[in-house]
C-alpha cells in the first residue's frame, strides 16, 4: 500500500499554528514511507472564504518547506461529485429523502428538552414510502446505525467507541442541493486515495458518522489518527491571548523554518529524550506511536531555544539566503553586495548565540552600519579622554600587526598592560568604537571580519 496523506485547511483566515503542526505530521508520515503528502483547500464555506486566505495557506507551506505532490483540490470546484455519491447512496437504500422543515425539527427540539427527553432528531421520512413523499423541498439523510456501537481504531487515541443510539442521520445535500461539508471530507479522502487521516482530536467525534459513509459506499477505510489540540502555557486551548497564531507571524518574528518544524513535532510528538534534530532525523524517526494523547503546550522559551541552536547549526550560506528571506517578507530593506560580503564573513561569529533572525541583525550592526559609527548613549559614556588616548596608542600598532587573531589580542594586551589596565577594560571603547554598542560580537572577531582597513579608519573616526 502506498501512504497517501493530506492536509486540508479552510481559507477562512490565517494558517493557524495548529494546522501547521497537522500538516507537518502527515508531511513527515508521508515523506518517511516514501508516500504522497496532498494538499486539498476546503472552501465550501463561500461566506467566508478569500483568495486571500488561500494565499496566506499556501505562503505558509511553501515558509514551512512542506512541498505537496499534484496540484492544490478546491474542495468547492467538486460539488458536482459530491452531490453525485449523495445520489448513489439515495438509489442504494442507504439515504433517504426527509422532508421536513426547519420550524419542525426546531418545534420537536423545544418539546424534548421541555420533556427532557433526547434532542436527536429522528426523522419520519426514513422508512416512509416514495408515494407519500410531498412536491416540496427536501434534504438528502444518511441512514445510520440505530443499534449496537460504531468503533474507530485510533492509531493515536486506541479504540473509541461510539453508542450508535446517539448517532443522527446526518444531511448529505441541503434543500438547494448542494453537499455539507461532512460528505464532502470523504468523498474527496476517497476519491484522492487518502490511506491516513491524520487530524486534530477536534474531529474525532465526525469520524463516527464519517465512516458510515465508507462504509455504505463500500469504500475501503482510512486510518485514523486523532492528534491532541495544542494549548497554551497556562494549559488552556491556544488562543490570542497566548501570543502569536498564525504561522506567518512566526515568520515574521524571524524564526528559521527548521526551528519551527523541530519545534511543532516536538508539540505532541516525541523521540525518546531528543529535542533537537534535521529534518532528516524527523523523516527517519516519525511515527504515529510516538505521539502522545494529552495536549501539547505551547511555550515560546523552548522554541528560542531551539531557534537559536538551528541558527548555530546552520550552514553559513544557507542562513545568508534564509536571512534575506526574512527581510524581504517583513518589508526591510534588502542588503547591499557589500553586506551580503561582511555578513558571510561573520557569520561564525554572528549565528552564536543568536536566536533568531532580528537577534542576528542587531549582531551583524558592526558590519551593517556605515562610518561614521554614531555609538548610543551606553557606548558613548565608554569613549572618555583617557579611553581615546588609549585607543590613539593602538591605532598606529594594529597598521603593523599581522592581522591573526594571536597577533590582535597581544597588540592590545601589550597596550593595556603598558596603561596598568587590563585587556578587558578596553574591550568596552574598542566595542564603541567598531560597533556604536556595548554589546557585540568580541572585539578581535570584529577587526577579523572588518579587516584592517575598516579596522583602522574607524578608530581615527574616534579620534577625530
């Protein structure tokens, strides 16, 4: 059997974090046997769905890197086949025609819960005879299972069981004709050879009625996979309040999309005690058994945590072409040649400890920023008389120095020993004066990537 996954979003608004985990799961699950990972959009909501959303969904993939097989399915542009198993299922006995109105089945709903009896509704249209069926406007019913009980092998949940007395016989087509939503999720799973529904536990209650239409079809059944929601820190359902949702806001908080892939597996899924891996570890080692039936908790410390070390991990060009990525999507201004040039230089200085993009950036000020150096109001109080004779005395010897990192750190070694100081009390003006802050990169590292020239002109700017 080929693995067969999909992913199908509404484009109602933005890609929630929450859908992006679901999508990274079935990605992983299909990538790993060697499977197709599909894409279908579920824009039967016509109300509420935008092209601008659809965008926001597919952005949101492509950020992610999770890369789809086929095209994008409209779920809506196939209505028509949708309608068409409603009519199959009515010509083999399995659906029934109901009649009914809205005002009737409201009206029964006010007597049962007077009566406190069960609100279900039962139709009397079910087994009534063709004969007697009025010319009026009418909806297409699946007839369930009224007795016994429906169980669905949960591939995460284990076996749930369901009481068929408390299953309705849910609308296949509305009175206008066109299909719900509920027969629409299987027909297109079925029709597009889905072998596993990985979903949200939000879901798990449809599956009970859903699988009845497989099985009246006589189609063959998914596997399902019913994944705990993800909640917030304080151990509520992910919302607002909580920060961040929608995966572009991810983005645009410079987050790599490595970090945020290692991040949402780890949301409810697990590897023994690993936390931080590739995405080929991820492809290797994913499996349905290691996800856990309690919700996740979302927390955003783990998450720097991780950035930062995907950041150190990252390969220098890479993060480059990432980084500029991130500018582009956030409307800041591009890099110039020479910049690109300064920052791939750095960049093993830059990408440690930096956990994530705009951390990066502030690093990178030395090599960004333009002479003359302006340093903020910190720096400033770190260039006094004394400190700029001091560095006046170093100018000329650095023109001399070999320009390794052994001969720099002696230079100034010698310069502050002559002064009866230590080295780490120049390391304050020489910051000041290469970057314009107290906090930077070390100062050798700094004249390494900025090279002599730079290096020099610089400190004269301080002098002058």
């Amino acid at each position: 059997m080929t693995v067969v996954t999909r992913i199908a979003p509404s484009p109602t608004g933005y890609m929630h974090i929450g859908t992006a985990r679901t999508a990274l799961f079935n990605w992983l699950f299909a990538r790993k046997h060697g499977g197709q990972f599909l894409l279908r959009v579920e824009d039967t909501d016509r109300e509420r769905s935008t092209p601008e959303a659809t965008d926001a969904i597919l952005r949101g993939m492509d950020w992610l890197g999770f890369d789809y097989d086929g095209e994008a399915v409209s779920q809506f542009a196939r209505a028509d086949r949708h309608a068409e198993v409603a009519h199959d299922l009515l010509a083999q006995g399995h659906a029934y025609k109901c009649f009914a109105t809205q005002e009737e089945i409201a009206a029964f709903r006010e007597e049962a819960k007077a009566a406190g009896t069960s609100t279900l509704y039962r139709s009397p249209w079910r087994d009534a005879d063709p004969s007697s069926h009025p010319d009026a406007p009418y909806v297409v019913r699946l007839k369930m299972p009224r007795d016994g009980e429906t169980v669905i092998a949960d591939a995460v949940q284990g076996d749930v069981t369901f009481k068929n007395e408390n299953l309705d016989d849910m609308v296949l087509l509305r009175s206008d004709g066109t299909p719900v939503y509920m027969l629409a999720v299987v027909v297109d799973d079925h029709d597009m050879g889905v072998t596993h529904v990985i979903r949200g536990d939000d879901h798990l209650n449809n599956a009970a009625r859903q699988i009845q239409i497989y099985r009246a079809m006589g189609w063959a059944e998914p596997v399902y996979a019913h994944i705990p929601l993800i909640h917030g820190p304080d151990g509520k359902k992910l919302s607002k309040r909580h920060g961040a949702l929608g995966v572009e806001e991810y983005r645009d908080m410079g987050y790599p999309a490595a970090a945020m892939r290692n991040y949402l597996a780890r949301l409810g899924w697990s590897h023994g005690d690993d936390e931080f891996f590739s995405d080929a570890q991820a492809r290797e080692w994913f499996d349905l058994e290691g996800i856990g039936k309690s919700p996740a908790r979302f927390d955003f410390k783990k998450l720097d945590n991780l950035s930062g070390q995907h950041i150190a991990a990252s390969d220098d060009a890479a993060l480059l072409h990432e980084l500029e990525g991130f500018l582009a999507a956030t409307g800041q201004t591009a890099l110039t040649e020479a910049q690109k040039q300064g920052m791939a230089k750095g960049m093993y200085t830059l990408k440690e400890r930096a956990k994530s993009f705009p951390e990066l950036i502030e690093k990178a000020r030395f090599v960004l920023s333009k002479r003359p150096i302006t340093p903020d109001e910190k720096a400033a109080k770190s260039l006094d008389p004394v400190s700029i004779g001091i560095l006046n005395e170093l100018t000329p010897q650095l023109r001399n120095a070999s320009w390794s990192r052994e001969d720099l750190e002696a230079v100034v070694a010698n310069v502050a020993a002559a002064h009866d100081t230590k080295l780490g009390k120049l390391a304050g003006p020489l910051r000041a004066a290469l970057a314009g802050r107290n906090v930077s990169p070390s100062v050798f590292d700094m004249m390494l990537v900025l090279g002599r020239d730079e290096t020099i002109a610089r400190l004269n700017d301080v002098a002058a």
